[in-house]
C-alpha cells in the first residue's frame, strides 16, 4: 500500500475544498452558530473540521472507505493482520477486546496492576477475574508485570480460562516478557491480550520494548493519545493471529462504541501513522537522546534520582522504556504528591504520575531542548524549596500480599448489588489511585486493614481517588449482609 497516502485527511480536504454544507449534526455548522467566546478560546479550526463521517467527509453508503483504508494503512505500517480505530479510547478497545475473546462467560486471567478500564470491562461482563501477580518491588513499592512463570502457574489452576490479559508497558514504562508469555497461552491454543496503552510508538524504533504484535501476542490495544501524536481519547487495537474473531471483535467494539464519532480524532490517527513510516525512526531517535541527556541531568542533581536499571534487576520487570523518567524526591523530605502540586503552582509544569515519593515525566518526540530546559530548571528550584515545605503526611504503603485481596465474589454482583456504607466486608465498589490508574481495592475483594490504611493515608497526603462514593474513604461501599466468616 502507499503509504505517503493519509485518506481521512486527504478526504477531510476534499470536503473543505468542495464547500459542503450538512443540513445534519452538528448543529454548530462549522462553528456558523457557536459562541463567539467559545470561538475565541477554542479558535474556528476545531469547529471547521468537526464534521460527520457518514454524509460528511464520507457519502451516506460509506462508499470512499476512508476509514476502512486508513486502518489497512495503519496494520500494514505496523505489521498487523489487522487495525480498529475507536474515538472512546484505550478504555473502550480493552473492553470490546475482552468481550470478544471471552463471549461474556467464563474465566479471565488479568494481571492485578490493570487499569481501572479492565475492571469496568469486568463488571460490565459478568466475567470471573483470575488475578495473576505482578512482580512486586518491595524496596521500590512498584508492581511489575508479571512473569511468565507466574502466568503458567495460572493456566495451570484455571486451564478453561479463556485467555490472559497483561498490562505492558506499565505507567512507569516497565515490560513484561511478552513472547514467553505469549508462547504459554499458545500453547493451550489460548489469546494473549496486552494492554499496551502506553507503546503507540513501540513499532517504530528498535531502541524501544519490543512491541507486543512483534512479540505474538493476539490482540494489542494502544492509546495513540499517550505516545503518538493523536487526540485524546485515540486509540487503536490491533489483531493477528486465528484465535480472535475479528468480526465478532469489530461488533462487540460496536456494541460499546459511540455513533457519533470524531473524524478530527480519526483524521489525526491517520496522520500520525503516514509521519511514522515516513521519519518515526528518525523522530524517535532524537527523542531517546534528549532522554538520555535529561536523565543523567536530572540524576546529577542533589536530592533527586531518576529510576533506570531498578526497573530491570532479577524478579522485575523485562525491559523498560527509557522515555518515562521517573523521579525519585523521596531524599528532599517531600512526597511526590507535593512535588507535582508545587510544579504546577510556581513553573506551571504538570506531570503526570505522581505517588508518595516519585512524580513521572514522560517525553515524547514532541520534546526539545527548550521544553526539557524548562523541566529542568524547574527541578533545580524544587530541590531548594523543599526546604521550606512541610514535612508530609506518611502514606502507610502496604506489603504485596497486603494488595492480594481475596475475590470472593463476582466484581459484577458486588458492584451491583445492594450495598452499604461501612469497612471492614466485601467491597461494592472500586478504589483507584489516580494516576496510575491500578485499583487497590475492587468489587468483589474482601477489605482488609493494610489497604484501607494506605488509602486513607494517601488521601491525607495528597493521593488522588476519583472513583470512590467518598474520596476521603472514611467510609466505603461494600456488599450488604456479606460479613467477614
């Protein structure tokens, strides 16, 4: 296929030079009816380009295609069998994806660091979880992927599961061993499917973590919204491989899916994959030196540590991608949660994963030396504020087994069923630091007093808790009338 072709754009310049008019949604026509101070903030551009796909940029019967080729560009740029865009994000396409290889019975194992999307998918299924473990870094407090010894051991407990699902790249950039695991679950004839929400750009430097599809899993999902250059809420997944329908996979991101998609978010993916296969390499090559160089900086500077072989010593995890520089501010008396807020308040700089003792700045090949200055000198001040801030709450971070809570019923029964604000029993609902995302307790699990601790002590310090009926967790929903035996 030619790839200098990008259909979705070329099809949106089309219906700009033609003049078209939609008598259709949206009903702002191109910005004609929309608030001149929305016009002002957001510029005309957006609204210009917010048109339908279907009798817009696309006749009513859909017979350009220009979807349908911009995703054949996509598998072919990447060297999948095939490529789903959705505008509803990586949550959306973990969803369809485990809808599609499970049929919405039976057993799943999932990695237990999963995003809270996985879990949603979950509940929404009906289905039984298998949690399998991560690699826990006790010194660290991270969870790693987990290994391939630890998914065997699961096949071998649950062999009618109907597949495994693994989170890699983690938010903090660490891999799992994907083409060990993904010859276990072939072996029993069974999907892989890899959450690699983070890893858009995967394929396209050698330098980076091997890519899952590369690696043989089954099913690959991507946020192109992360490391791409897409929108927010882009995403792709992608499949190889006979052990995935792909026509129920397309149906059940349907079901899901919205009716009313973005083309600017379609357009964008499109976009992006016609720049990587023509200078991704080269792209990403400028963008792992200028990482090299802010790491080693950054390092240097007293009272900080950005994390790099920890990440990949014996029982972590396989590979990492050097790109996320994780930052250690444990030494300047300060928690991570304070160092973001600090940033953000005096150098108006955000990033993005913070906890107790490490905040993340993740650089793509949008970076330069100017934006990476800004990072830096930013730092630099931090290390002499942290004199001057107060001394922070202690999260009381608990031991792994803490977080290996028992599942004692099905996460869609506790979510859905009558429930009652006291702690100590079976949860009703999900309670996920944000970021990264990973729930510490889910419906289903029975609580115990470690995580209970650490999310009220996280809370006190700063940890952001977006999901549960109360943020401060003094109380948290759990299953009526199932007290601890």
């Amino acid at each position: 296929m030619d790839q200098n072709v990008a259909p979705l754009l070329e099809a949106l310049a089309e219906y700009h030079r033609l003049d078209r008019y939609g008598f259709t949604p949206p009903g702002h026509r191109q910005g004609r009816g929309a608030d001149p101070r929305a016009l002002d903030i957001l510029g005309a551009d957006p609204y210009r380009s917010d048109v339908l796909s279907t009798a817009g940029i696309d006749d009513r019967k859909s017979s350009g295609k220009y979807l349908s080729k911009a995703e054949e560009l996509m598998a072919e740029a990447v060297g999948a069998e095939k490529a789903f865009f959705s505008t509803c994000g990586s949550s959306l396409s973990v969803k369809a994806s485990i809808l599609a290889v499970t049929k919405g019975n039976g057993d799943l194992l999932i990695g237990r660091d999963a995003h809270k999307s996985v879990v949603a998918g979950i509940i929404l299924s009906g289905l039984q979880p298998r949690w399998i473990r991560p690699q826990w870094d006790r010194e660290l407090h991270i969870a790693h992927p987990p290994s391939p010894e630890e998914v065997e051991k699961m096949w071998q407990r649950y062999p009618d599961a109907a597949a495994a699902f693994i989170t890699s790249p983690t938010p903090y950039g660490t891999c799992a061993d994907i083409a060990k695991i993904a010859e276990i679950c072939h072996s029993r004839g069974k999907p892989l499917i890899i959450d690699e929400a983070w890893g858009a750009h995967l394929p396209f430097h050698d330098r980076l973590p091997t890519w899952a599809m590369d690696a043989g899993a089954d099913i690959c999902v991507v946020s192109v919204h992360k490391m791409g250059m897409g929108f927010e809420q882009g995403s792709i997944y992608h499949l190889q491989g006979n052990l995935v329908d792909p026509v129920r996979l397309s149906q059940c991101a349907d079901l899901l899916s919205t009716t009313s998609a973005n083309v600017m978010i379609y357009a964008a993916i499109d976009g992006w994959r016609r720049q990587m296969v023509q200078e991704g390499r080269k792209l990403l090559e400028n963008a792992l030196t200028l990482a090299d160089r802010v790491r080693i900086e950054i390092d240097a500077m007293d009272g900080l540590h950005v994390l790099g072989s920890e990440l990949t010593r014996a029982e972590a995890s396989h590979d990492f991608d050097p790109l996320h520089v994780l930052i250690d501010v444990g030494e300047l008396g300060i928690s991570g949660y304070q160092a973001a807020d600090w940033l953000r308040a005096t150098h108006r700089i955000d990033v993005g994963l913070n906890d107790h003792r490490r905040i993340e700045a993740t650089l793509s090949q949008s970076d330069n030396e100017e934006t990476t200055e800004r990072l830096l000198t930013a730092l630099r001040d931090l290390i002499y504020a942290a004199r001057e801030l107060p001394t922070p709450p202690k999260v009381q971070v608990p031991e792994p087994e803490d977080l290996e809570m028992e599942t004692v019923m099905l996460p869609r029964d506790a979510f859905f069923g009558p429930a009652e604000e006291a702690a100590g029993r079976i949860a009703a609902e999900q309670i996920t630091p944000y970021p990264p995302g990973v729930p510490a307790i889910l419906p289903g699990e029975r609580i115990n007093a470690a995580a209970v601790n650490y999310l009220r002590s996280g809370s006190a310090a700063g940890m952001v808790l977006p999901d549960p009926s109360d943020p401060s967790v003094s109380t948290i929903r759990v299953v009526a009338h199932q007290r601890d035996q």
